[in-house]
C-alpha cells in the first residue's frame, strides 16, 4: 500500500513524541512509502507496516479516517 510521508512522520511523532527521530526517517523515507518495499526503513523507525494501514485506512474498514482524516486527505 502506497502511503504518504507525511503520514509516517506524523505517526512517528505521536507513537515516539521524538522530532529527531521523524527528521531522521524523512531523510530516508521516500516521498510515497511502499508498505511493502520500504518495511525495512519502516521498522528501522519502529514503525510496524500493519499498524501504519490501519492507522491510515481508519482500522481497516476502507476509509480515510486515523492519520489521514487528521491532515485533510
């Protein structure tokens, strides 16, 4: 699943409360993050690709609700 940047960085900065740690992963992360192609990096930052597609489809139901709906998209 194709996710925005921003969407990773802004969970990491709520699970983590760590600025550092997000200016770390968006200098690594690229501009959509694959959930599959970049598990690696995504669990580098400690953030677990299951957890990041609920958060973003809202629990799974298919929506934008969870980080999404909280940055307009």
């Amino acid at each position: 699943m194709q996710i925005p940047k921003e969407l990773v960085l802004q969970l990491i900065r709520e699970k983590f409360n760590d600025d550092g740690k997000a200016q770390e992963a968006d200098s690594q992360l690229p501009g959509q993050v694959d959930t599959e192609q970049h598990s690696g990096l995504l669990s580098k930052f400690g953030v677990d690709p299951s957890e990041l597609i609920a958060k973003f489809t809202g629990g799974g139901g298919g929506g934008l609700g969870g980080l999404a709906g909280k940055i307009g998209l």
